[in-house]
C-alpha cells in the first residue's frame, strides 16, 4: 500500500502558544508506515497560502495547518476545489473552526486525527472575493476584529478588553439585504454570516450552524443597551443566542448587502476594507478537511476561562435585573409623586 503524503505548515509566531516541541511531537507521534511527511515553517504574510498552493498542484494529500485561524485561513483558501485535505493541529487565540469540528486542543490527541485521517466534504464562504471557513461578517464584530488586529495582542482576554472599551461607544448601522426570498431593511449592531458556529474561544455566534447542510447562517443583532449586553454575552457562551429577542436568524446560499458607508468587514476574523456592497455566498462541499472521527464520544469540556466567564456574566445578569427592578420602582415611586402634585 502506497503511503499518504502530509505537509505541515507551521506559522511560529501565531496565536499565543509557544510551538517550539511542535516538530518533536509530530516525528515521535505520526504514523510513520502509513504516512511520508514533511514541516515547513512560514516566513512571512500568506507564505502558508504559497505553501499550500503548490502542496496542491504536487497532489499532496493532506496540507496540516499549524497555528490560528488565520494560518488555517491561508492554507484552507488554497486547498478549495482540489483532491488535497486540510488538517489543523490548533494553536491560535481562538481557533474557531477546529472548535467547531471538536478537534482537540493538545497537539499530540490533534495529531492522532491526523493518523485516523477520516476526510469529509464541507462547504465554505466567500465574501467579497474573500473566502472564508467559519464566519464573516459586518458592524461590530468587523470593528473589534479590526482592533484587535490593530492592537498586537492575543488571547480571549485581549479580546474582551476591546468588546468592552469599544461596545458602548459603536453606533448601530442600516443595511438592505436581499436574498433568496427577497429584501429586507434592518438596523443593526451586526450582520454575521456563519458557515460554522463560533467565532472562537467557545462564543457561539450561530449555535445551529452546520458545515454540510449547504447553507450560511445569517445572525442580525439588533441594537441593545448596556443592560441587554450580559444577556447577550451569556447566550453566546451557552449556545443559545438563537433565542435572544435582539437576534434575528434565516439561512440562504447567497445575499446582498448594501450600507450607507464604506467600512470594514471580516472574514474569519481578518478585518478588511470594502465599499457599500458586500456579496456573500457560500460553496457547498467545496472543501476537504480532516475531521475527528471521535468528536460526539469526547464532547470537550468547558476550560477555566470559559468556567470563569460564565460565572461573571450570571453576576452580571443578576445586576441587571437589580437594575431593573430598582428602575421599575423608580417609575412607580415618579408616577405617585406625580399623581399627588396634580391633586
């Protein structure tokens, strides 16, 4: 039997983990008699799509991504349409896609998928020309990814950092969007289109979102205040943003979007600036991708981060009907008053 061929391409300075073992863990756990291998360290900005793009025209069968979404992003867009299979060992801040597809976390339980190397057909998104793997979108999640990119930093407590400073002050926008079933008008805090149900970090944009089923979740948030936002926070980090009464929901294959502005959107978290018009598409089972064939016998654990973050925002939740409450009797207490000064 003729050996697979697997290139790994590693992005050193991804993410927030130090892959420097890395090589060490693939030579001693890769199956050797099943598989002829190759690591190529990345040296520059979209050197892991150059990579990947001739691993592709060399037929090689599995190109493994080694890093963040952004790395698995490079690799991925050159791997569409082709025989060869993308596989992710991930080491990123939020590694939104291998969440999705339940791959571990731990480099040597991530590289035992690989030697399973059971291989699935899965769609993926473009938006404006740009493809994308788990989610795109528009409005304030394009604007934090634009931050955070800006900011240098890594790692889900960065992130929140530039959700909190920046939320308050983010100013909803209107967009028209039409698509399959018609047009609509609605003014939103954010427009997400997702292909797979995270952004990253266990916060679920779209819990429902499938990867085969052939079409984009699309998740509008409508404007909320600062007493919404632990709701809104709690239900993206349990699944159930779905049920939230800002979030509307529909799926499509394809839509059209028009802004009053020109402005950054996001394509797996890569913030980018276009015009007033955004198309969004999605290509069904237009891409190969290992995945863990043991993924519904080890549903992962939420992690201390996750454990912690839920605790903070049921404290928040809880404030806020404190708030509410208080609010209520305020207006109750000002209508008596009232009442009294026109006696």
């Amino acid at each position: 039997m003729m050996k697979r061929r697997i290139l790994f391409i590693m992005n050193p300075i991804s993410g927030t983990s130090n892959k420097k073992g890395i090589p060490d863990l693939i030579h001693s756990g890769i199956d050797s008699e099943r598989f002829d291998y190759e690591i190529r360290l990345t040296e520059y900005a979209g050197h892991a799509a150059a990579i990947a793009a001739e691993a592709r025209d060399n037929h090689i069968d599995v190109v493994v991504a080694i890093g963040g979404d952004g790395t698995v992003n490079e690799v991925a867009r050159s791997l569409v349409h082709s025989e060869t299979a993308l596989g992710i060992i991930p080491c990123g801040s939020g590694n939104g896609l291998a969440r999705h597809l339940l791959l571990p976390l731990n480099v040597k339980k991530a590289i035992a998928v690989i030697n399973k190397c059971e291989i699935h057909k899965l769609d993926y998104g473009v938006i404006n020309g740009h493809k994308f793997f788990c989610t795109c979108g528009m409005g304030f999640d394009a604007f934090v990814s634009q931050k955070f990119a800006e900011s240098g930093k890594r790692g889900p407590i960065c992130y929140l950092e530039n959700i909190l400073r920046e939320g308050l002050k983010y100013k909803p926008e209107t967009y028209v969007v039409e698509d399959e079933t018609g047009t609509k008008r609605y003014k939103a805090f954010l427009i997400s289109c997702a292909n797979a149900s995270q952004y990253g970090n266990n916060a679920y944009i779209a819990p429902q979102a499938s990867m085969s089923d052939g079409l984009l979740d699309v998740v509008v948030m409508e404007p909320f205040d600062v007493l919404d936002a632990p709701q809104v926070s709690i239900d993206m980090m349990n699944k159930t943003l779905d049920k939230n009464s800002k979030i509307k929901t529909f799926r499509c294959k394809q839509l059209h979007i028009h802004r009053n502005q020109e402005g950054v959107i996001h394509y797996d978290g890569d913030p980018v600036m276009t015009g007033k018009d955004i198309d969004i598409h999605l290509e069904e089972k237009g891409i190969n991708i290992v995945v863990n064939a043991d993924a519904n016998k080890n549903q992962r654990k939420p992690n201390l981060f996750q454990n912690a973050a839920a605790q903070l925002f049921n404290e928040l939740s809880a404030m806020r009907e404190d708030i509410q409450k208080q609010n209520r009797h305020i207006q109750a207490l000002s209508k008596v008053i009232q009442r009294k000064l026109n006696l």
